[in-house]
C-alpha cells in the first residue's frame, strides 16, 4: 500500500521534497498544501536569489555544492513535454572581504572550503585592488572569491520549475490554509484547511517556511523559528563595475548587480529585529544609516545612487544558531520538520528535497547525511556555528 505524504508549504523546499518523492517513487502519494499559490509573500519569491559555498561548516557547503550542481542542469532534471525552464543561473561569484580582525576566520574557512571541493580564491589585499580596482581596500587585508559556483539566479523562477515538474510528476497541490494537525499519541493522522478539508496522511512534512511555528505548534511542538523581515534595496547608479561579485563587507552589507542597477541589504542589529514585521514595510531607516554609508565607503562610485525600488521578504529565522532544522521531532513520530534556513533555503531546498525523501522513502539518509541538522540539537541546546552568516 502506497504511503500518504502531506507537505504543509509548497515553496522550493515543500515543492523539491515533492519532486524528489514522486521521481523516485511513483507509487508514493503526494499532496502540497500551500496557501498561496501565487507566493506573492513568499520567502522563495522575494529573497536575492543566491548560492554560495563560503560557509564554515561541512555540511552547509556540501548542501550548497549539490544545490549549483542541481541549478546547473535544471534544464534537464525539470523539463516538460521538451519544455526546459531556466532560471537565469549567472555564476558571479561571492566575495568575502576582510579586515585584519577577521583574516584568520576567512583563511580558516578558506581551507575548509577548498578541502571540500569549492572552487575558492584567496586574495590579498594587493589582488582584490588588480582584480576589482572600483574596491577600496585601504582597511581591508584580504577576500574569498568564488570563481565559479557561487552565483545568483531567478528564485521565483525556480519554484515555479519545481512546482510545475512535481505535478508533472504526480503531485497534488492544494489551494488552502491549515488550520489543525490531529494527532493520535505520537502520530499526525489528518491535516485539516480552513475550507474544513481533512487529509490523512502516514507522513506529514513542515515545509511552512515563515509560517513553520505556527504549523508546529498545531502538533504541540514548539520550534524556534521566527518570521524575520529583511528589506532589499534597488539602487541606480551611474557607477561602471567591471566583473562585479556579490559582495559581502565586513560590516554586513551585501551587494551584487542586477541588471543595469544593484540590490542591497543588510542584516539588522540584533536589538533591533523583532518578530512578524509586516512585509508591506520596508526599513528605510537602515538604508540611510547603515547600507549607503557602507556602500560609499566601499566603493567610492556609490556616492552617487538612489533608490529606484526597494521590498521586504521573510527569513525563516532559527534564533538557536540561523542553520536549518531537518528531521523528525522525537514527540511525533511521522512529522518531518523542514525549516529554519535563515536567508539559504533556496540554495540548500534541493539537497534537503533529496535528503527528505529518503528519509520517507527508506528510513534514512542515503546520499548526504543531513542527521546532524536534527531536531535533537535544538532540545539539547547544541547549536551548530556558522561564522559566515549573511
């Protein structure tokens, strides 16, 4: 008898969980509740769209090399009847830049890095001002660059791709909201919408992204992962960036191109970023005060920008150490939990997918083993540290 698997969210995440279970296992039933068909207020849809491998822990690198292997042949793996979708995959590059405080983290990083496989330059302060000579690297002592791997892409591109193909595939995707998870001792036996719809289910899969507290807490799980709002930033500028990267400054400001203008953004401080913001709002406060003057101090043709448009999306923000938690909850023996990805759940929403469906389909991890994601660390207070967190 075929298993049930319900998925509650069909972003990239809910929507690549799909398309690997039904690829691999056609008998295997899958429905994806989404409440937002058009993900208008998606994380999906309104992050910058990037992968990168410069992170400081294995795992996360790993996961992000299968994710650029996986958005290089999209075409293939996720056409149609020979319709192949593209998401516009521009291999720019990231880079890290560093002040002397913070050279031996980036030379640690870069060894682990380049041990793994990521295709990583080290360069001193005199090669970023040959290579980018628009940079001011009058305080900086040197960068990490990604010659190849590392990039930007069309995100809402990519879940509509994924969504399309595991319908393709056989997936049934559902217009609605949950509003109950009915639990019998340990086992999730129905999920119900707002419509009064029930779905039974041998499996169900938390893939609600910046709603995935709400989810969890349906099935009496509390999980620390928080609606964060971000706010992205269209500039003009007259300024001529030969070779332009994604560029990470030591003070947290981020910037790449996008077509003829630049996005931007930043982080805010930690005092200052409170819960479920409303999304129709944007920080225009941390643009001013934070993210121009970063800009002009790195590269000195920003002087001259302004904003042509600017929007806010959520981070699913895991507040005990920004890493995804993957995995069951040892309370509820079929919910899988997918969630926590703090701004990289597009680049790791394939190798997750993967990973999520072996966990179904065959008990465990057979590819790359995702267990130290596991729920369990957040009961016992382990968090993972991440030292590159954008």
């Amino acid at each position: 008898m075929s298993s049930k698997v319900v998925i509650v969210g069909g972003g990239v995440i809910g929507s690549s969980i799909a398309y690997f279970l039904r690829l691999t296992d056609p008998s295997v039933s899958v429905t994806v509740i989404e409440r937002d068909p058009t993900y208008a207020r998606s994380s999906s849809a309104l992050s910058a769209a990037s992968i990168r491998q410069q992170f400081s822990t294995p795992l996360s690198i790993q996961m992000s090399l299968f994710g650029i292997e996986f958005l290089r042949s999209i075409g293939e793996r996720l056409e149609i009847d020979g319709a192949k979708p593209s998401i516009d995959l521009y291999e720019g590059g990231y880079l890290f830049l560093a002040t002397p405080a913070g050279e031996t983290t980036l030379r640690e990083n870069h060894a682990l890095q380049k041990s793994l496989g990521a295709d990583i330059s080290l360069l001193d302060k005199g090669a970023l001002q040959a290579r980018f000579p628009w940079l001011n690297t009058e305080d900086l002592i040197a960068g990490a660059f990604g010659e190849s791997g590392e990039g930007w892409f069309d995100g809402y591109g990519l879940v509509q791709a994924l969504r399309k193909k595991a319908q393709a595939l056989g997936a049934r995707y559902v217009a609605a909201d949950v509003t109950a998870l009915h639990r019998d001792g340990k086992h999730v036996t129905q999920v119900e919408t707002a419509n009064g719809e029930v779905y039974a289910c041998d499996f169900i899969v938390n893939a609600a992204g910046a709603w995935s507290r709400k989810v969890a807490q349906m099935a009496g799980i509390d999980l620390p992962v928080f609606a964060r709002r971000r706010s992205i930033f269209n500039v003009k500028s007259p300024a001529r960036l030969e070779h332009c990267p994604l560029l990470i400054d030591p003070s947290g400001v981020y910037f790449r191109p996008e077509g003829t203008s630049f996005i931007c953004g930043t982080s805010p401080s930690p005092d200052n970023d409170p819960d479920d913001l409303p999304l129709d709002e944007v920080d225009h406060a941390i643009f001013d005060d934070v993210i121009w003057p970063a800009l002009a101090h790195r590269v000195p043709q920003f002087e001259a920008l302004r904003v042509q448009n600017c929007w806010s999306g959520y981070y699913e923000y895991n507040v005990l150490d920004q890493n995804a938690i993957i995995g069951y909850h040892p309370d509820v023996d079929n919910c899988i939990f997918a969630n926590g990805f703090s701004g990289h759940g597009l680049q790791q929403g394939p190798a997750t997918g993967r990973g999520i469906s072996e966990l179904i389909l065959h008990g465990r991890y057979t590819t790359l083993d995702l267990g130290s994601l596991s729920f369990t660390r957040v009961l016992e207070n382990r968090p993972i540290v991440e030292k590159n967190v954008v």
